[in-house]
C-alpha cells in the first residue's frame, strides 16, 4: 500500500517537473520541410505539395518559437521568425508577447492535480448541474 502511494508520488512529481519545463519553454529546435516549388517552411508537409510531387527539403534545422496574442490571448506559433509577421486569427491584432509552449494554469488545472486537491471546484452532492436541471426524460 505505502509502495503504491511512492510510486504513484514519484509518477505526479515526474509530470510536474515535465509541465514546469514545458511551460518555461519559449522556443524548441525542430527539423522542418521546405517546399522549393511553394517556397514555404513547415514543420511538417503540405499534402497538396505531397499529392503534385513537389521537391520538398527534409530535416532543415529550424527554431519553433511561441506567442500569445495580447488582445484574445489566442496562441501562435512561428518557424524561423522572431516574432508573428500576420494578424491574429482571432481579433486581427499585431501585438504578441513570448509565452511558453503550455499555459501555466491549465496545466496546473488539467494535468498536475488530476482531481487531487481541487475540492473547491466540485460541487457538493445534491447541488444540480446545468444538464440536469430539468429532471430527467421519460
């Protein structure tokens, strides 16, 4: 029983340490794809450039960097670019700012507690959930 809750420990203090670096992690080194015909850069193949038998360049080194959009935080990610030259998909603004390859507090939602601990957030028995406010269906 003791040996079970070790190695259970030791498994969420791994997972921890995991999502700590990923959420520090700013920029990765990754092998892209360059399609010569389309004149692009990707960390993975276009299927169209596949299917017309494009000359594509395999295993380019490359720097995968991430950024968040400051106006609707939505996230984006660039190859071999310092900074977002496109607007936001989401709200068309320019400004971005570094963030790191995971959201610190989902992670910390999600991943680390695993419904350990986050008692404040269940609801207590009998309290009605949104679906099932009408009662049931017969």
């Amino acid at each position: 029983r003791v040996a079970d809750l070790e190695s259970s420990t030791r498994g969420l203090e791994e997972k921890e340490r995991k999502l700590n670096k990923d959420v520090k992690t700013v920029s990765l080194k990754i092998n892209a794809a360059r399609c010569e015909e389309c004149k692009y850069l990707a960390e993975y193949v276009s299927k169209l450039c596949k299917e017309r038998n494009h000359k594509i360049t395999y295993k380019i080194p490359a720097t995968k960097r991430f950024f968040e959009c400051t106006d609707c935080q939505r996230r984006t990610t660039t190859i071999n670019k310092a900074y977002p030259k496109n607007f936001c998909t989401g709200c068309r603004g320019r400004s971005f700012t570094p963030v790191g390859m995971r959201r610190e507090d989902s992670a910390v939602e999600k991943d680390i507690l695993c419904g350990i601990g986050t008692s404040e957030k269940l609801l207590p028995r009998g309290v009605e959930h949104g679906a099932f406010v009408k009662g049931p269906r017969w």
